[in-house]
C-alpha cells in the first residue's frame, strides 16, 4: 500500500510516523496535581489529535503541572511556558 504525497508522489517514513502523531493529543494518563511533574508515568498521547501536539512530550517530561488534570484531559500547558523545577 502506497501513501501519497504532494511533493514527491510518496510519503518516506518519516512522514508516515509523524502524520500518525499528528493525528493526537497529549493528555493525563492518570490524574496530575498542580504543580507535579510531568512524566512518563502521567503523560499520554491518545486520538483524537484536537489538543495538544504530542511532538512536545519529551520537552513536558520534568516541568511542573500548572494546573489539575483529571485522567484522559487534554494537556494545554506549553513545555515553553514552564520554568522547570
């Protein structure tokens, strides 16, 4: 199977694997405190892709929540917009 692509006809692996990120968001794997940190235990990418990039989940991981999350919630907070801790 073939996926086609606007520049070159056919889309590399590259492409492939981030149309499939694109595709989610980044929300609560579990429930997140204001103020707790990010991590791999508490962060998730799920469908569908109307919140957050997923793409920004390496730099999330060690930054301060800014706000509660209940489980499965879209992540809004920008990895830009934290000063770490």
């Amino acid at each position: 199977m073939t996926a086609v692509c606007s520049l070159k006809g056919i889309m590399n692996k590259t492409e492939i694997e981030n149309l499939e990120v694109a595709r989610k968001s980044l929300v609560a794997a579990h429930e997140i405190s204001a103020h707790e940190k990010f991590s791999t235990y508490n962060l998730t990418s799920k469908r569908p892709g109307t919140g957050k990039s997923p793409m920004e989940y390496w730099d999330m991981l060690g930054k301060k929540s800014n706000r509660d999350y209940d489980t499965d919630e879209f992540i809004w907070e920008s990895a830009s917009s934290h000063h770490g801790g």
